[in-house]
C-alpha cells in the first residue's frame, strides 16, 4: 500500500507537467496555425500590392521621360538646333534674312535657303539636303566652334546638296551618313547619337564624323545633359570639341543654355559660352553672352528672333564687342511643332 501511494505520488507531478507540456505544444501549434497563415496572406498582399504599384511607377517614368523628351525636342526644334536639323526625316524648307551689327563687324546683311526634301519611295529613310546662300561672311553669327560646319564663318558655302540615309531612328539611338558636295569639294559623313536617362537628367553625345576633298577629315564630338526645370523651363550644359586634319590644336567648348518656353509662340533662350583652344598656347579664345527671343510673327510659318550678345574675343584683347542679331525665317512643311505643343503643355 506504502508502495502504491508512493508510485502514485511520483507520477502526478510527472503526469501534470506531461499534460501541461501537452497543453502547451498544442497551443503552440493553433497559434502557429493561426498566425502563420496570415502573416503568409499578408506577406502574398504586400508583394502583390508592390508588383502592382511597380508597373505604375513605371509608367509615371516613362510619360515623365517622354514630356522631357518632347519638351526638349520642342525647344530644339523652335530654336532651329542642329539637334533637330540632323534628324529630321520630314520634308522641311526654311528662307531665311538676318541682319546684324556689332562693334567690331559693322551691319551686315545675308540670305540664306536651306532644306530637306524626303523620299518616300525609298522606306522613308532618304533625304535630299540642300543649301544655298551668299558668298558673303556673316561675322557677327560666327562662333569659334560652330554648331554646323561649313555654314558659319570663313568656312561658309555658296551652294551644297547631299543625301542623308538613316539606319537607325531611335529615342536612344539615331545612326545616319551623309554623301554630298558643292562647285568646289565633295564630302561624306558619318552621325552617330546616343541619349540615355541619368536620374532627373538626360545625357546625349553626337558624334559627327565627315571628310571633305579639300579639307580632309572633321570631327565634331558633344554631350549634352539637361534636365527640366520647370513645367516651362529647360537647363542644358554641352561640352563639345573639333579636330580639323588640316589645323594643329583642339577647339573646344563649355555652353550653358537655359530654355523659358513663354506660350505656344514664344520662347527665350539665355546662353553663355566659353571657348577655348590647345594651339598655339592653351586659353580661351571667346567669352559669349546670348539672349535669344523667337516668336511666330503674323503667320504660324513665319518666325521673328532677336538676339541681342556681347563677346569678349582674344583677337581683340578681350574688349566687349556688344552686338545683335534679328533674323525673320519662313518655314514651309514643319507645322508638326504647333501639334506637339499642344500634347505637351496645358495652358
């Protein structure tokens, strides 16, 4: 009897604290149970929830880069900017009268012609260039690093025609080349763009690479990187270099431009640009301040920019040579600018 109670003592303790054990692994399960399922749910909801918001912040990128994009290509296109001559595949065909002073260049007067036809024969990829103007210098435009060759400064041509053919017309990429001449030489070239997104800013290098019969080989590398400001305001710096084979030294180029779009007809252009040299001694060679107005005048094909500037040239000892430039140009086949204005900004 002794005995049995003794057993029976030794085993409740044992057999409560088995039962408690029990008791709480099954709590332990149902509470796993419980609680694992939905955490697991709200695990699945949150991921769902980030996959669904990723294609939408996707898609807010991408309308974001393409008003940029639009925006810039606008202002490129109104301010009548090698940027959007060269890759133009349209038919375009601009006259165009500027009249200009400066203290060290008097008035002076020139005429100028020039365009694009396009070829639709031939998959659209074909144009034929053409330019014309008078063989006089129009010093007061000329810039030591000029934005087009052979169309500013001594280098400036009477007549031309070329073919361009494109390859490739890309928002990321745009690969042309260009055979063509004039009375007194023949050239061909290559063009070659590349624009990606940095952030906030975008990025876009040209290079130009052409040879002339008479002048040899010409290349002209840039980068451009501009971010919008504004709803009506654009910031571009570009650094741009020009090696000619038949000069020493390297010109080359720091241009900041600021772009205020005022309406749908009107818009500024603040620029300020240090050029520089390697030959015969490396220093700047021009100082320049730019105040570009364009505006559509009378007709929506008619366009009036007054520009006043001053330059602080070497050749002149650096003496600020104020000056300005008025210009009326008469556009024919490019309307398409007034539509995209339109998809761009709400007034």
């Amino acid at each position: 009897m002794m005995h049995s109670m003794r057993i029976r003592q030794d085993f409740q303790p044992v057999f409560c604290l088995s039962v408690w054990r029990q008791m709480a692994c099954a709590s332990l399960a149902v509470a796993v149970f419980l609680l694992f399922p939905s955490r697991i749910v709200c695990a699945q909801s949150a991921r769902t929830t980030e996959a669904d918001d990723l294609p939408l912040l996707d898609s807010v990128q991408e309308r974001t880069s393409a008003a940029v994009l639009d925006f810039a290509d606008w202002m490129d296109d109104f301010f009548n900017d090698e940027r959007a001559i060269s890759e133009e595949n349209r038919t375009r065909i601009k006259l165009e009268m500027s009249l200009g002073y400066s203290r060290n260049d008097d008035f002076e007067a020139k005429p100028r012609i020039s365009g694009r036809i396009e070829l639709p024969h031939l998959n659209r990829k074909l144009n034929l260039l053409l330019f014309a103007s008078d063989d006089r210098e129009f010093l007061v435009e000329q810039k030591p690093l000029p934005s087009l060759p052979r169309q500013q400064g001594g280098g400036e041509r009477q007549a031309a025609a070329a073919l361009q053919y494109f390859f490739k017309e890309e928002d990321t990429y745009n690969i042309s080349s260009t055979f063509g001449g004039s009375f007194d030489y023949l050239y061909a070239g290559f063009r070659f763009r590349y624009s990606r997104d940095i952030g906030s800013w975008r990025g876009r290098c040209i290079n130009r690479l052409r040879y002339f019969t008479d002048d040899g080989l010409v290349d002209n590398l840039s980068y451009d990187l501009e971010r919008q400001l504004a709803e009506k305001w654009l910031f571009r710096t570009t650094a741009a270099a020009e090696w000619l084979e038949d000069r020493d030294g390297l010109a080359h180029s720091l241009v900041f431009r600021l772009f205020q779009i005022i309406n749908g007809e009107k818009a500024l252009l603040y620029e300020v640009g240090s050029y520089l040299d390697t030959e015969e001694s490396y220093a700047m060679t021009d100082l320049q301040v730019h105040l570009r107005y364009r505006q559509r005048f009378l007709r929506d094909w008619l366009i009036l920019e007054i520009a006043p500037q001053i330059t602080f040239p070497q050749e002149y000892d650096r003496q600020p040579n104020p000056g300005f430039i008025m210009k009326l140009e008469a556009e024919f086949g490019n309307l398409a600018g007034l539509d995209i204005f339109s998809g761009i900004f709400d007034f």
